[in-house]
C-alpha cells in the first residue's frame, strides 16, 4: 500500500527538529520522500511547526599560536554546517547568517553555515579607533516587521556596524541589495563601544554601549544615548 504524499508530509513534519540528519535519512527512502523534504514549502511548513529553531553548534573564537582570532564550531546536533572552522573572528549570528570579521573588522563576511555560502563585504569605514566597534546582520525587512524570519536566510540582508572616534560616534549600513555601504551618519559622543555580543530589541539595535533605533520608514537610523543590555 503506497501512503498519500499529503499522509508522508504530515508524518515527516513531525520528526524532531533536534535531530536534523533524521530529515536526511528520510529524504534518502525513496524519491517522493526527497522532493517533499526538499521543497521550500514543506521547509516552511516544518519551522512553522516546531517554531524554536534547533542550535545546531556553538561557534566560539579562540586564539592560535600567532595571537590571530580563530572560530571554531562545536556541534551540538547530528547535523553539523560543510564548514565548523574558519580563519575568521565570529562577531554576530541572527535570522540564519553568521557575521565573521577579519583585520580587526577592516573586511566582513556573511556566512550561511547550512549552504555554506559566503558574502563578503566590501572594507568598511576606517574613521573609528581599532577596537571601538561593533556590528550586526540582519534581515533586510527587520525595520519594516515585514518578515516573521521563519526562512529568510537566503534573503536579502543588511549589516550594521557602529563605532566612535576620537570626538564622535558614526554609523553606516551594508545593504545586500546594493552591495555598499550606506553614507556614515555622525552623532555626538565619546561613548566607547565594546566588541561584545548585540541584541535586537523590538525595532531596537543595542551595539556595546549604544543603542541604534530603526525606523519604519526606509532605512534612516536614530542614535540615542542609552546604556547597552
């Protein structure tokens, strides 16, 4: 008795996310299992399901032997990215990318571990002090609330990176769509900005000790001065 495909989708929905090579051996049963697993819809489907993403690893920095910044991934799942080791500095992980740097943030890259697929960006400002920045990916519709990221990662992006002076803050924005970077929009402060881990807030950004609001018209970004969470 060969089952309904709409039977074998409503089955295969329910293995459990923590466990992603189960969707693999599955996908290796038999054609039709394949072409369900595989299309976009039942992906879709499968996170809107489950909801919670399954952590697929750890992706900490280290240092080697010549004090340069490593990453490493360690795995915490049965499925683990084409790529766990780079020669870059992890910075930023949210909606599906790893943000990595290079040269003390002079070169970034975008880095999608499930494709293993890699952007890299164009040098950005030099203006700030070494060490006195930070920066995010993003989904590209964050400021609109358009997207709900369920499966948004091969979509486009943006990058935010912030840092300060010797007089002032400055801000630009890496836009996928267009492959550039934005104008730098200043601010005044010497508020000291810390390589540390950001957080998205509701429509907020918080990089190190600054907060950077996005507005829901286009892409203008407002600074205000309030302590980092």
């Amino acid at each position: 008795m060969v089952l309904l495909e709409e039977l074998v989708e409503e089955v295969l929905l329910r293995l459990p996310p923590a466990d992603p090579a189960s969707l693999f051996r599955a996908a290796l049963v038999c054609k039709p299992w394949c072409r369900i697993i595989s299309d976009r819809r039942f992906r879709r489907r499968f996170s809107e399901f489950h909801r919670s993403p399954p952590m697929l690893g750890l992706l900490c920095n280290f240092r080697d032997q010549d004090g340069d910044y490593v990453s490493r991934l360690l795995p915490t799942s049965s499925a683990c990215p084409l790529r766990a080791d780079h020669n870059w500095r992890a910075l930023d992980a949210r909606h599906g990318r790893v943000l990595l740097s290079l040269l003390l943030g002079l070169y970034l890259s975008v880095w999608d571990p499930i494709t293993d697929r890699w952007h890299q960006l164009p040098p950005v400002s030099d203006v700030w002090q070494p060490e006195c920045w930070n920066a995010a990916v993003l989904c590209a519709s964050t400021a609109s609330g358009a997207c709900d990221h369920i499966d948004c990662r091969s979509g486009p992006f943006i990058v935010v990176a912030v840092g300060c002076s010797s007089h002032e803050m400055c801000l630009c924005v890496y836009s996928s769509d267009s492959s550039s970077w934005s104008e730098l929009t200043y601010a005044p402060g010497t508020h000291w900005v810390h390589l540390v881990p950001t957080a998205l807030v509701g429509n907020a950004l918080y990089l190190g000790q600054s907060q950077w609001g996005f507005h829901h018209s286009a892409m203008h970004i407002k600074y205000s001065d309030t302590s980092a969470i």
